[in-house]
C-alpha cells in the first residue's frame, strides 16, 4: 500500500518537471535559434518478489516471476536539434544557418561559446559581434569609412562591405565565416543567452566553411526561427497534465484504501 504513494508521487514529480519543459519551449517560441527541449523518463528499479525461472517441482519451474515497480524518473532532457524556419528580417547583419553547423563566440573570459542564433551587430570599433557584445570568431571587422548597409555575405560565408574611400564600385572582403559541427551536438550544455558550451560528451568542435562538408550555408538577411510548434507542445502540455492527474489519483486511492483499513478497529 505505501510502496503506491511513493510511485504515483514520482510519476507527479516526473509530470511537473516535463510542464516545467515544456513551459521553457513555449517561453522561447520566438526566440531566434532555440531548439526545443524533451523529457525522456525512465522506470525505477524493481522489487523481485518471485524469480521467474524457480523450480515449482522436480521437473518444472516457475514460467513468469513477480516484479513490484517503484515509479519513474527523468532519464534525460534531450534538446532537439532540428531546422527551424528562416525568417526575412532585411537586416544587413542577421545570418541564418540552413543546414547543420553552429557560429563560435568569444565570451568576456576568452572562453568559446556556440551558438545558431544569426542576430548580430557591428559595434563601435567594427567588429561583428553578438547582442551581448561577444565577439564572432573568426574575426569580421569592418574598415574605416565602410557603409553600413552595404554589408553582403555570400551563401559560403565570405564577408564584404562597400568603402568608398577603398573603391566606389566594388565591395572589398573583409573576412569569412567558419562554421562548427560536433560529433554529438545534443550533449553540449546550454548556458543562456542562446550559447551552448562543449562537454565531453559533445566531443571536440569540427570547424569548416559554410556549404562545403556537410556545413549547412549561410542565408544573408535571414535569422533561424525557434523550432518549437505550439501545437505540438499545447498537446504535449494537455498529455502531461492529465499523467499528472492520473498519478494524483493512485495516491488518493491508496489514501482511500490505508483510511478502510484503519476503519476495520472500531
């Protein structure tokens, strides 16, 4: 009787941290770059009561034992790596990567970040760099007198700008963009502000040049819209909350049950 409180009580923790995901997906539905999140469960070890296989006489066993479950647990939070939509923004210095690959960032400590999301800005000494301020990698920075709607990227990352001063008629290359591709992107670590870090289990960063090895391309004026479906995640949503009232249910149940049999003693 105990042993069906404590299940139905994981199978609640276990539905409220899969809510607690799925309100993240559709808190960043419009976040440029995010990729959507998922929860894998698990089942909990088990209580042999009767091994399956245990000799009943001397010339037969026991064909199926008796396991007792102990509920769930969350196996994993798995971020889903798939395309998202690019969206028009007109913007000089928004980039879209279509296919596989992810922008390096430098952070403020000289550590490297990786990221899909494509807004990026010149700040005041020229150089691309992200809202935050971090710096794109490779380098891109503009010259002097450059015009800052004249900005082009080409679809295998190579960056030009016009700058009269330089030539009227021609824009001059200023830099090209690398893209990094991981052996496993979905063990890297999110740690905010759309950046994911390498772990080991990510394995080492594979540079290469948009549109040439696998690398996905570069779509100039275009950012990845986030990949969640709200559809799908208010499915999601209505799904984990009726599992949520059906673990209730066996708790209250089992509080039923416990309350007749104190009521046997009168």
């Amino acid at each position: 009787m105990v042993r069906s409180l404590w299940t139905g009580a994981s199978g609640m923790i276990g539905q409220q941290a899969n809510i607690d995901t799925i309100s993240n997906n559709l808190a960043n539905v419009n976040t440029s770059g995010y990729k959507r999140m998922r929860v894998d469960f698990e089942d909990l070890l088990y209580q042999t009561v009767k091994t399956a296989g245990t000799p009943a006489t001397e010339d037969t066993v026991v064909p199926v034992g008796i396991q007792m479950g102990h509920g769930v647990k969350i196996a994993d939070t798995q971020r889903m790596f798939t395309q998202g939509s690019p969206q028009n923004t007109e913007n000089v210095t928004d980039m879209a990567i279509v296919g596989d690959g992810f922008f390096r960032i430098q952070t403020y400590d000289g550590s490297y970040a990786y990221t899909r999301n494509g807004a990026f800005e010149v700040d005041s000494n020229g150089r691309m760099v992200t809202s935050n301020g971090y710096w794109l990698l490779p380098d891109i920075v503009m010259p002097e007198g450059f015009l800052p709607e004249k900005i082009t990227v080409s679809k295998d990352g190579r960056v030009s700008v016009m700058v009269p001063q330089i030539n009227e008629n021609e824009p001059i290359p200023v830099g090209q963009i690398e893209l990094y591709r991981f052996p496993n992107p979905v063990g890297l670590t999110a740690v905010g502000e759309n950046l994911f870090k390498v772990t080991e289990a990510s394995g080492d960063p594979i540079p290469g040049r948009p549109g040439y090895e696998g690398m996905g391309q570069i779509y100039h004026k275009f950012l990845e819209m986030s990949n969640v479906s709200v559809v799908r995640e208010m499915v999601d949503l209505i799904v984990a909350q009726r599992a949520y009232e059906f673990n209730s249910k066996t708790i209250q149940t089992s509080d039923s049950m416990l309350g007749t049999a104190t009521s046997l003693k009168r």
